[in-house]
C-alpha cells in the first residue's frame, strides 16, 4: 500500500510538471495519459483530485487541463522566502562587518519564532554562544526578532496568541503578561526596533527590527546579537537605529512598508542637537 501511495504521489508530481511547460494550452486527458504511461482511468481521477484541490482546471475551451491557483500559491511561497533571505542576507552581512555582531534573521510561526540566516560577527564582540542555530525554535514575546515581528501583527491576532495564557518566563526580565509586552510592542512601533535585554538567556542583548510587506504585516525579522557587558545604553540604541535602517532597507527593496522606520535618522539628529538643551526641554523632545 506504501508503494502505490508513493506511486500516487509520483504521478500527481509528474503530471503537474507536464503541465508547467504547456501554459494556459494544457494538455488532454488522453494526452497525460499517453505521456505519463498511466491508464486513461487513473489520470481521470488523478485529475478530480487535483481539480478539487486547485492545482488544475479545464483550458477554457474545455479540452484540456491546465495549472490552477495553487501552484501559483507554492511558487510564490517559496520565492518569498527565497527572496526574503537572499536579500537580508546582503544587508545581515553588512551589519555583521560593521558592528561586530552575530546578525539573525527569523520568521513569525504563531507564537514562536524560526531562525531561517545567521550572519556571524567578523570581530570578539559576539562570542560563539549568542548565536542561534538555523531551524531552531524560540518563544516570539521574550525575543528581539519576534517582538518586532508581534508589534505589526493584528492586535486580534496578538489576543489569539496570548490572550488565555501566561507568558512563560525563560529569565527574571522576561515579559510574562500581555498587559507589558502591548507596552513594549506599543515602543518598538514608535521606535522601529525591538531589545530583548536579558529577556531570552542571561548576559545577552538582541536588537531587532521588523521587515514588512506591503501590507505592512512582518515577513520577518533581523536582529544583532551581542554580551550585554559589552554594550552601553546608548550603544544599545544606536545599534538600533542601525538595525532598523537595514531592515527598512530590506522592505523596500522587497515592495513593503516603510514609512515608520523612515522616521528613524530624524529622530537621531533631534536627539543630536538637545544633548546640550536643559533637562526639562531635553524630555519634551525625547517624548515627542
């Protein structure tokens, strides 16, 4: 039974990359037939099945069959991620070379995070620990990567995920209620970036910026990884705004949304020229 399983999934493969080379002309059922060596039964109920899963259709005389919906759908999954990493993978290195950081990218699935590229740091800022291995799995609310990305979801979404539970605590400064992490997700929109500061493993800060589409929903996410020893408050932010400048990049190259990250070298020369204003007017300016 395995074998004709396989068999099935063969032929269903099979046929489908007959199609790819026919276009909208497609071909007969006769046709398939002949050409995949099957009985004119088994790729009539082959086709059934596809038909009603939306990977093929009638040809619109109806003579013959064609690619539908869902192989569109597969193809531009795939190339989305593609796409995603390669083009990150450019803006990752840079920041890898320019900072000394390990720089991680991560994809949102559902209240976890997946690591999908690691750029790792060219200098000892970073030591080999601070890196994440690709693949693996991370709860989003107590990291940078998925703190970026939950910032841009939905807030009904955002209900969904973690409305009915307690955040699971992985550190004593991780976020465990939905009440400060929408106060933190609430920052890193008016910012363009997010910190886990010790919210994940002790002794390590990640910095990271969301990369949106069109739609201004998070495709992913990039982040900068680094020992929190090592890193001042003010560097802390600085690398922020340098994070969420090559994420902003990275949208735009991808179609997505960028305005709010755009925002970003404004506000560094603002906080500029008030560094010598007096302490009232320098939190005026800090709070607008």
């Amino acid at each position: 039974e395995a074998r004709a399983i396989a068999r099935t999934a063969g032929r269903a493969l099979d046929l489908l990359l007959l199609l790819v080379d026919r276009g909208q002309h497609g071909l007969t059922a006769r046709e398939l037939s002949e050409r995949l060596g099957a009985p004119r039964t088994s790729v009539a109920d082959l086709l059934k099945v596809l038909e009603r899963r939306g990977f093929v259709a009638p040809t619109a005389d109806g003579h013959a069959w064609r690619l539908d919906f869902r192989v569109a759908q597969l193809g531009n999954a795939y190339l989305h991620e593609f796409s995603v990493r390669e083009i990150g993978r450019t803006a990752m290195r840079e920041l890898s070379r320019r900072t000394g950081l390990t720089t991680q990218m991560a994809v949102l699935d559902h209240s976890d995070i997946v690591y999908i590229e690691r750029q790792d740091a060219s200098r000892r800022r970073s030591e080999p620990h601070v890196a994440t291995d690709i693949g693996s799995r991370l709860p989003a609310h107590c990291t940078s990567l998925g703190k970026a990305m939950l910032a841009f979801v939905p807030d009904d979404e955002l209900e969904r995920l973690y409305g009915s539970a307690q955040l699971a605590a992985r550190t004593r400064n991780t976020l465990t209620t939905l009440a400060r992490l929408r106060s933190d997700l609430a920052q890193v929109r008016r910012r363009g970036f997010a910190v886990d500061l010790e919210e994940t493993t002790e002794g390590i800060v990640c910095i990271g910026s969301p990369i949106l589409g069109a739609d201004g929903r998070p495709e992913a996410a990039i982040s900068l990884a680094g020992l929190r020893a090592g890193l001042s408050p003010a560097e802390i932010e600085s690398l922020g705004r340098t994070v969420a400048r090559a994420a902003s990049q990275v949208s735009s190259v991808r179609g997505g949304t960028v305005a709010r990250l755009r925002r970003l070298p404004a506000a560094r020369v603002r906080r500029r020229r008030t560094r010598r204003a007096p302490a009232a007017k320098r939190s005026r300016a800090l709070a607008r």
